[in-house]
C-alpha cells in the first residue's frame, strides 16, 4: 500500500529532548477535512502543554524505516488516526510493538462514522490504549462522540467540555505528570542505589553525574533536591550543596529552594564549608528562618546553637558571647523536643562554661533524660545508628564513667562511621578535655584515651607518622587495643607492637619487637579497608591488625612493604588489579521483565542502564555455545 504524505500541509517541529516527545502517525496525502481539523487540535495541544511534535510518515513506518521506528517506539506518547481501515492493522502491530517495550502512553483517534467499526476499534485496543472516537460539530470543531452520533446544529466551544482539544489536552496533561513522577521516582531509586554501592572518590563521582540530571526542570521538586542534598552532605561535598541550592535561587519563580528543609541543609553546609563569609551568611539564613514560629523546629533552633558554637571554638576559646548563645539556642532546641543531639551539645557546652556534673542539677537531668532516650532503644551492641552509640560515649565522658566510655567507643568503631562523624564527636571530647582535667590513671582511662588517640587519626586525611593506634583481633575474636611503631631508620629496621593495658593476671605475651628480616610478608585485608596481615617467623599464629583508617593501613603497608621488598623470602601481597566491567541495572518493564531492544542470529539485546555514569546502554546477551566465536572481542563486551 502506498500512502502519500505531505508534511508541508502541517509544517514540521524538531523535537525537544528535554520535553515530552509526541509522535502523530497519519495519512497526510489523503487526509480530508476532519481528520485536518483533528491534526490541527493536536498540534495546538501539543502546543499548549510544551509538548514538541513530529509528523511520521505511514509508509516510512509501515516500510520498517530504522530512524522512524526508533522514533515512533521510544516517544512518550503516540497518537495515530485510524479512520483508514488498511492502515489499522500495521499500526496495532506497531503499538503492540510499544507495549512489549513497557512504552504505554498510546492514543487512537477515528472519524466515527461508522458504528460497528468504532465498536471493533474500540474492543481491540485494550489496555495502555486510549480511544477517541471523533465528529465534527457545525463550526468543524473536532468533538468526541459516544455511538457515532452527535446532534445536528451542536456548537461545542472548541476548548472545554468534550472538545477533542480539551479531552486530548486532558490525557497529555496526565501523562505528562505521571512520566514526571516515574522520572523523579527512577532517580530517588538511582540515588539510594548510588549511595548503597559506592563508596569515595567513586561515589563522588556518581553523585555528580546524578546532578548533572537535575538540569532537567521536570526532576526538580523538593523531595529530589533535598535527598540530592543528603547525598553531599554524607560524603562531605559541602561546596556542591551550596551551589546546589543557589543555582535554584536563580531560576525564576522558583519555590523550592525556599523550603525549611532545603534552607536548613543550606545553612549547615556554609556553616561547614566555611569560607570567607560563609558562617555569618548560614547564621543570617538560620535566623531569617527562625523570625517565623512555624520554623522553629528542633533541628533548625540546634543548627543556630551549632553556628555559634563553631564561632567560639574559632575564636580560639575567647568570645563568650558566642558561647552563651550557643548555649541558649541548643537549650531552646532540648526543650522544644528532648533528644540525644540537643541535650548532648548542650550538657558539653555547661561543662565548658564552668558547671560540674555532680553539682549542677540541669547538668544531671540531661544525663537522666538522655540515658532514657538511649535505653529505651535497646542495648549499646544492639544500637545501628552511631549518632545514638556516640551521644552515649559522650554522656559517659561527661560523667567520668569511663569504663561504660570504652565499651562504647568499641561500638563505634565497629559500625564504620564517615570520618566526620568521628570528627565532630572527637571535637567534642577534646573541648571538654580542655576546659577540664582528668587525674584518673585507672586502666579505663588509659584504654579511654587509646580510644581517643584511635579516632583523632581516624578524621586525618594525610599522616606521616611511624607509630599507630590498633586494635589486634586475638585468636577469641576480641579486640586488643594496642599500638605499632615502624622504624625504618639506620640498620637496625624493626616492627614493635605493644598491649595498652597488660593483662596482670595472664602470662600472656604483651609487647613484640621484629626485626625485618623475621617479618615473612604483609598483606592487605579485602573484606575490610582498615586491615592488614603481617606474618612473622616466630608467631604461629600472625597478626590480624585494624586501623582506624584505610589511608593509616595504607601508609603501614607501604612501609612495611619497602623495608622487607629487597629480602629474598618477602612476600608482600596486594588485590590482583581486575579488567573494569560495566557496572549495570537492566531496565524493566511494568511485569517487571527485561525490556527487550531487539533479537538477532547470535543473541537478544536488551535496553540498560550504566550505574557508574547514569548512561543509557545496549546489553547484548550470547550463550556460551557462540562465544567462542567472539572470544577476541572479550575485552569489549559484557555477556552473561
């Protein structure tokens, strides 16, 4: 069948990626008036939504034209007219085509002048199929119709009520808004997958191709951008959530930007970027926000104490002013909404400001209130949240109970929190270490103060030093605090490894020194980044050493390595580097099927998703009976 299309009757738009993408398949060169008139109401349409459209040609579609099936399977949406009975079967194929892809926004238009086949048409188009059976009122206004009829003389306005314009401007609007929530909802999706598996500089990177996606204003919306902002703020990219939210302080009418909890996470991450200007500028946004009654929550009051906590430890100690204020927001913040990070805050800044825990009865019903806060979640093993483990630990500093300060520490360490976690934690400890003195000499403070040496060189980037805090995991599966020291210097190239706290009622062995020569070899531990092996000639039983960072094993491990590397039976073990792979998600369809792209002589081709850059990707996937006949091209493809 030949069908002759003139695209010139109706001009030609270019789609728009950026926006919903129409596809209007029709028989332009035999087009009569109506079905002109309906092709009008749906340019105008198209119009009105932001909605770009472009004109398919039958033939081109029915020839199986690549660049016009790749266009008319992947649109958004289809409309296609069926007032041509030969037409009708190419185009159900092709919209079953659609269908079998996932790709359900499908609209069938027909002149309705025959009852029994607008009644065929519309019993075969099923589901994921809209059909909208047309006449033409007395001012050649399409209308849809019920039962082919319409009455004589009707006059329908040509934009409300069961107008075609109207009723099709409905259904796009529609979809419109549910391709939006799938869109969002896919990238809330991509972004917990994200922050699930990567970690680093990878997840950095991830992170930043997932920004990269929000330049489309259909992703935009409070729920996107405070969870893109969570997603920073956990990896400390504190100068990307600024920029973040003001890129959309430029965009006009923008509302988003001026939510609580977007300008909470705003004001948090000046407050810790700390340029020039940046913390006054958090505390101006905080107050701004706090000047209304409905702002005042818990966390926003705290984020005000915070900032001017921040600006007294920056003072070196001196301005009391920001002292008292800081005491006075984080006590309003405790007592809007008792909870473990206002009370904790606020009890460390009373001990800074001279109060004693054993006099001072704010000081007491804050330890009483927070440790019932912390009990009535369970006990300190089974606590998973560190804030919960570590507002525990400082409680227990707090009152100089230091043995329950251990035991919490070795939770902490076990639930291998960011670095800045133990960092504001640690700053903390060492604020009230300075502003009072502790003479216990008991063995729980000499395992507190390990504790304490172990997490300051956990918040540090870069370290050079040749003596580590560790902890030794013993043959009971117990962790012994200990430290190692490296000495790499001269002839006399050693290994020295000695117990925090001997254990007075064993014989057991507490301090080692090894030379190099007796050290067999070291490696890295794959199942945690902060471990290392180190094999010795006269210890049966090796040493299992944790760090408290993966960059403190690193240094160890180097140097380890070139003090033994010219020694004959050194063995020094490293993770075989590994071909990259494309990390990848298949894309699935609404029965929760792969989504098959095409088939061919050697294997299906489904649609994917590259999870690293967020890039859409072909899987082709091959039995292995035929991959031998690919076996050069492994190094290029990814098969199952």
């Amino acid at each position: 069948m030949k069908v002759v299309c003139v695209l010139d009757s109706w001009g030609k738009t270019t789609p728009n990626v950026d926006r919903q993408s129409v596809t209007a398949t029709t028989n332009l060169g035999a087009i009569d008036s109506p079905r002109r008139a309906a092709l009008c109401v749906l340019e105008k349409v198209c119009k009105s939504v932001e909605a770009s459209l472009e004109h398919v040609p039958f033939k081109k579609l029915d020839f199986g034209s690549t660049s016009v099936l790749e266009e008319f399977y992947n649109a958004d949406v289809v409309v296609v007219d069926m007032t041509i009975p030969v037409q009708q079967s190419a185009l159900f194929y092709h919209i079953g085509v659609r269908q079998s892809m996932g790709m359900k926004h499908n609209i069938v238009l027909f002149y309705d002048t025959d009852v029994e086949q607008s009644l065929s048409l519309k019993l075969s188009c099923g589901a994921n199929v809209e059909f909208l059976p047309y006449l033409v009122d007395a001012n050649s206004v399409p209308v849809v119709v019920e039962n082919s009829t319409l009455p004589q003389d009707m006059c329908m306005h040509p934009e409300k009520g069961m107008s075609l314009y109207y009723q099709l401007k409905k259904r796009l609007i529609e979809l419109q808004k549910e391709n939006i929530a799938h869109q969002k909802e896919r990238f809330l999706n991509d972004l917990r997958k994200a922050r699930q598996s990567y970690k680093g500089e990878e997840l950095v990177k991830h992170l930043d191709g997932m920004r990269r996606r929000l330049d489309d204003p259909q992703l935009l919306s409070v729920d996107v951008v405070f969870n893109m902002l969570l997603s920073f703020r956990d990896i400390q990219e504190y100068n990307s959530m600024v920029k973040l939210v003001e890129d959309l302080e430029n965009i006009p009418n923008n509302t988003i930007s001026s939510s609580i909890g977007i300008q909470y996470h705003y004001a948090f991450a000046l407050n810790r970027r700390n340029k020039e200007g940046d913390r006054q500028k958090a505390l101006n946004v905080v107050t701004k926000a706090l000047s209304k009654t409905d702002n005042q929550t818990p966390d926003m009051l705290c984020l005000c104490g915070r900032i001017y906590k921040d600006m007294f430890v920056e003072s070196d100690y001196t301005d009391k002013e920001a002292l008292d204020n800081a005491i006075l927001w984080y006590r309003k913040g405790f007592e809007r909404q008792p909870h473990e990070y206002a009370g904790i805050n606020l009890a460390t800044l009373l001990v800074i400001s001279g109060k004693d825990f054993s006099t001072c009865q704010e000081l007491q019903r804050i330890g009483l209130i927070l440790n019932n806060l912390i009990g009535k979640k369970g006990s300190l093993p089974s606590l998973t949240d560190y804030w919960d483990v570590a507002t525990f630990f400082e409680i227990s500093v707090l009152a100089q109970d230091f043995g329950k300060a251990v035991q919490a520490a070795e939770c902490m360490f076990s639930l291998e929190p960011p670095y800045w976690y133990l960092k504001s934690t640690v700053g903390n400890i060492t604020l009230i270490n300075r502003f009072r003195k502790t003479s216990s000499q008991t063995g729980d403070y000499q395992l507190f103060c390990f504790w304490m040496d172990f997490f300051v060189e956990a918040t540090k980037t870069e370290t050079s030093a040749t003596t580590f805090p560790v902890l030794v995991l013993e043959p009971t599966k117990n962790f012994m605090p200990s430290y190692v020291q490296i000495n790499c210097d001269g002839e006399n190239k050693e290994v020295r490894l000695w117990n925090v706290v001997q254990i007075a009622e064993t014989k057991q062995q507490s301090q080692w020194t090894f030379q190099a020569t007796s050290i067999k070899g070291v490696s890295l531990y794959k199942r945690d980044c902060r471990a290392v092996f180190i094999y010795v000639m006269e210890n049966s039983d090796d040493f299992h050493i944790f760090f408290s960072s993966e960059s403190q094993r690193l240094s160890f491990y180097t140097m380890v390595s070139d003090m033994i590397s010219d020694q004959a039976n050194a063995q020094i073990f490293t993770s075989m580097d590994e071909e990259e792979v494309v990390d990848f998600e298949y894309d699935l369809d609404d029965k929760n099927n792969r989504v098959v792209l095409g088939r061919g002589t050697y294997g299906i081709v489904y649609a994917a998703r590259d999870k690293k850059t967020q890039v859409r990707i072909a899987i082709k996937e091959i039995p292995e009976k035929r991959t031998q006949k690919f076996s050069h091209y492994r190094g290029n493809q990814t098969t199952e």
